[in-house]
C-alpha cells in the first residue's frame, strides 16, 4: 500500500480576519452550529476518510493549535507540528520545511489549505492519483462566483445586461491538492526556499513536463480567507462536512 500523509497549511496570520485574529489564529475561528475551530472540521474529515497521519503547518500563535489538538488522539489520528521559520517561507516553502524534517516522508502528500472548506471525497482523488501516477492532483471546482457584477455592453455604449454575483464556468483550485513529495527536493534547487504552491511549485512543475492531472470537483466548497466570506458561510449548504462530535 502506498503511505499517504495529509499536510493541513494552518500557520498564516490571517490579516483580512482583524481584529479576530489579534486574539486567535485564523485556523481556531468558530464554524458551525457547535462553534467548532474551522482546523477542527478538516481534521476530523481526513480523519472519515481513515489518513491518519496528520501534518499541521503552523506558525502564527500555533500554541494554541498544539494545545487545542495535541497529538490528535481525540480524533483518532497522530498529528505531529512543523513550525514555520524564516528560512522556509510561503505555502511552498511551509511543505518544504516540513519534508526537510522528514514529516512528509511518504509516497504521496495530500496538501489542504487550512481555510478551505470542501466535502471532496479523498478516497477517489487519491485514487485516481494513484492510478494515473501523477506528480501532482490538483482538485478543480467546475465553476465560480464572481464577487461583483458583470456587465454586458453594446458598441454604443449601452449596458445591456448586467448581473450580480454570476456563476461562471471556469475550472479553479480551491486549494487541495494531492502531491508526490519528492517534486519539492527539484523544487527547492530551481525555486529557493520560498514560494507559493499554486502561484510558483504547480507553474513550475508544468513547465518541467512533470504529470499535473486535474479532479474536476462538483460540489459546494467554501474558501474562508476573509472575514467577508467568513459571515457569508451558509453551513446548510455544506452540512455534510461539519464535524458535530460524538
């Protein structure tokens, strides 16, 4: 069987969810009708879909990550710490780090973002990136809201059709991804120790001729990386995926 090590990126300082997080790290903000932190909802659905080794990618107050979840006991799981420094910097340089201290010594990486909410069923993305050998899978939603209008005009000028907040069908990351991570031992020598993972490592790697599939994902998904779409959070419509407890 392949060995398979989930890495949650949860060490950000969270600076669209102030004055929140001058208190809290964004990862422990309160989702759900039992107010449980986000982190906590993406952990116990890794933990449905039976990975049981857990990386939290930490940084900004992480103590009370540490202190919140320990060693993942409580959800079944073994969760171990990599802590962000100076050196590693960015969501690439964050996995980096982490593979540096041999905490993704695994054949495959199932990278989540830890502001993303998305009931995707890890079994067939895993699955399927498996099957196809990829270097990296990344997980496409069919389609997106604008966050603004959009307008048709004519050649004189006339708006002639304008709506609010469209749907568009465009393929988009919703940041999970499923990863070979020995990609970030090339990485490291072509791009140094700090980058991004969609916007430098996935560019990058296709660049390189490396094997970068597309899941195209159907479902509800919710990225909560402001405090705007936060209050917009309709738990109703992702219900499935919050964690309510024993």
């Amino acid at each position: 069987m392949r060995s398979i090590v989930a890495a949650v990126l949860a060490g950000g300082e969270g600076r669209r969810f102030r004055p929140y997080t001058d208190l809290i790290p964004k990862p422990m903000v309160p989702v759900g009708p039992e107010e449980r932190p986000l982190l906590e909802h993406i952990v116990a659905w890794l933990a449905r879909y039976g990975l049981r080794d857990i990386v939290l990618l930490v940084g900004y107050r992480w103590r009370q990550v540490a202190n919140y979840f320990r060693d993942g006991g409580a959800w079944g799981v073994r969760i171990r710490y990599s802590l962000d420094t100076d050196e590693y910097t960015g969501t690439g340089g964050a996995l980096l780090n982490a593979r540096r201290r041999g905490l993704l010594d695994a054949d495959t990486v199932l990278v989540w973002y830890g502001d993303i909410l998305a009931p995707v069923n890890v079994h067939d993305l895993l699955e399927r990136h498996s099957e196809w050998r990829a270097d990296a899978t990344l997980v496409l939603a069919d389609q997106y809201q604008v966050p603004v209008g959009v307008a048709e005009v004519d050649q004189e000028g006339n708006v002639t059709k304008l709506e609010e907040k469209p749907w568009l069908p465009l393929l988009v990351t919703i940041g999970v991804l499923a990863l070979n991570p020995r990609v970030l031992d090339r990485a490291e020598q072509a791009l140094g120790t700090g980058f991004d993972i969609m916007g430098d490592l996935v560019p990058w790697m296709i660049s390189q001729g490396m094997r970068v599939k597309a899941y195209i994902y159907r479902g509800p998904w919710y990225d909560l990386g402001s405090l705007e779409r936060y209050n917009k959070l309709d738990p109703s419509t992702i219900k499935e995926f919050l964690h309510t407890g024993s």
